[in-house]
C-alpha cells in the first residue's frame, strides 16, 4: 500500500499550448520533449485505513489548497480505477528550490501517478500512466516514458498518450538551464492557455504545427543538430508571440530572459550551434551538443551569469519505482 517514484521535469522542443477540451486536458496538438536528468521530483504514497482524510505535504515548501485540492483529484483517479475510497498520506520533494521558477507540475504529477498506481497494485501498461498523468497536468504525460518523448494530442482520452521516440543515451546533448529571477507573479500555463485561440496568430500556429512536429522528429532521427536547433528556437519563439498577442496578454520574458537570447544568438554568430528555448517562465534553456558545454558557460560566466543559477541537464530516463521512502 506503499510506493516512491521518481520523475523528471522535462523541457519541451515542440510545445503544448491550448486545450481543445479542458476537462479531460486534450491539447490542440502534439508536444515532443526531454526528459531532465538535474530536475526532478520525488514523491511517496501511502493508502491507508486508519486515514480519515487524504494528508498532502510538500518537504522544503507548502502546498496551496488549490494545489492540494488538484493532487486529490488525482488521487480520486487512481483510486477509481483501483475500486478503493482509501484515503492515502502524500508526501513530495523537488530536488529545486520552489523559488526558482521550474514548473514542478510535470514532475509532480508525474511522480504521483506512478506512485499512487504502485501503491493501489494497479499494474498498468506505460501508455495509461501517461493518460492518467495527463489527466493532471498535460507536460506531466511526458515525463513517464523515458528519453525523448512525444504525445500524441489524440481525439480523445485513450488516444492522448505519451510514448519514447528515443532512449536517453540516443543523443549527447545538454539543456542548461539559466535560472532567472521573476518580478512578477507568473500566470499559471493551466490559465494563460485557455486564451490561447484570443492571438491573431493563433490559427496560423495550428495550421503549421503538423509540419514542423514531422520536421522536428525528422531532425533528432538524423541528428542533426543544427536543423533541430533552429526548429526548436523558431518554435518557442512562435508560442510566446502567441502569448504575448494574447488577450489579456501573457509575457513570461523578464531583461535578463532577453539578455540571455541575445547572448545566445551571439555565441552562434561566432559560429557555435547553440540554441535557446523558454517554457512558461522567465528561465532559459540553452540546448547544445554536450560537448560545448564549456564555451557556453564560460561565455554566460564572463557575461556576469553566476554557475550557482545553471542547471546541467542530460536526456534523462522517465518516472521510476524506487524503493526508498520518504516517509
Ligand atoms: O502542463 P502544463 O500545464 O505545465 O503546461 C506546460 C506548458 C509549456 O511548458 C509552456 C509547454 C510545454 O509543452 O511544456
């Protein structure tokens, strides 16, 4: 009745952004992403006769009531298909500060739903963790198989899963994250989303998503480096022009976002493919071959950038059993 499990956050190359049906979190398109070996989460479930009620706690941090009351819907979900009203005891860790503007709820949810489906013996095949994942928070399906990861925006539930297009050890390549400090309250990407269709450049977005999804997936089988940089820079570029056109208006960049792209852009004049993209935050991720790890960060160094605010990620594998427990 009790379980631990790991799970990556993950950054994504092909972005999530809009939801054609909200309540079961179906996204308007397909999202490709990597799993993040420095950033994840770690969660125990217990279920338990003797709760009275289900008890949420987060080590190093609290939990809002609207983040409790979302980690008991999807609790409400594994018991369901497990057939029990057990209330279970919840505990979670990140490996990063709270504070440091990473989204932990793809994570999050992802831990969870592994570990609450372990603790309930559901032995479920991969493709429904992801969908009760989903059911959670949608990057959160990407952060169950392992590696390099597509879902599939499907036409309805059981079709919007994710899958492993490629093992972690596929491609050496490094996202380092520069964290960046926010100014303002950000906008949660469950709110800022449900205006995406309100941009004028919304329509064109969707319309050639198909297309860059297939030019992107075509770009890490080759592996190369540079078509899949430039995809992946164009791509987070377009669905934060969508923000930003969004009504009411939605801008995550801070000056030291904008800094860094420039920064970014000016180590690739110099003749380096290195490329930057920005999920729903001020935070860059910078993506390079590992091999030029280095470079970046002596160049992001003497740019006044301090090591203690870069994260080195690799291509990390999915969410996983472990058998030490928080509690
Ligand atoms: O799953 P959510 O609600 O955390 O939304 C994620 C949205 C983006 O990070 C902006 C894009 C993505 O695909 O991860």
């Amino acid at each position: 009745m009790k379980a631990t499990a790991v799970a990556p956050s993950n950054i994504a190359f092909i972005k999530y952004w809009g939801k054609i049906n909200s309540d079961l979190r179906l996204p308007y398109n397909s999202s490709i992403s990597m799993n993040l070996s420095g950033v994840y989460s770690t969660t125990t479930v217990e279920f338990s006769q003797t709760l009275k009620n289900d008890e949420i706690s987060l080590i190093g941090g609290v939990f809002s009531t609207a983040e409790k009351s979302r980690i008991t819907n999807q609790l409400n979900l594994v018991r369901e298909k497990a057939k029990t009203s057990l209330k279970a005891k919840v505990v979670t860790q990140n490996n990063f500060p709270k504070s440091a503007g990473i989204a932990s709820s793809a994570s999050g949810f992802a831990a969870l739903t592994v570990a609450a489906a372990e603790a309930l013996n559901l032995k479920l095949p991969e493709s429904e963790l992801t969908i009760l994942a989903r059911l959670g928070s949608g990057s959160a399906s990407r952060s169950i198989p392992d590696g390099f990861v597509e879902w599939l925006a499907g036409d309805n539930s059981r079709s919007s899963y994710a899958y492993s297009i490629h093992q972690p050890e596929y491609w050496d390549i490094t996202d380092l994250i520069i964290l960046v400090s926010e100014r303002t309250k950000k906008i949660s990407s469950t709110a800022g989303m449900d205006k995406a269709a309100t941009s004028p450049l919304w329509e064109k977005r969707l319309a050639d998503l198909p297309q860059k999804i297939s030019e992107m997936k075509s770009a890490i089988s080759a592996k190369n480096f540079e078509l899949f940089g430039s995809i992946l820079e164009e791509e987070a570029l377009n669905m934060h022009a969508v923000m930003q056109s969004q009504t009411p208006a939605l801008n995550y960049w801070t000056d030291e976002t904008k800094k860094i792209m420039e920064l970014i852009r000016d180590i690739r004049r110099d003749g380096n493919n290195v490329y930057f993209t920005i999920d729903a935050g001020p935070n860059v991720h910078v993506i390079m071959e590992s091999v030029d790890l280095e470079l970046v960060k002596n160049r992001l160094m003497a740019n006044g950038f301090k090591p203690d605010a870069m994260i080195v990620n690799r291509p990390a594998r999915g969410a996983r059993l472990i058998t030490e427990h928080l509690f």
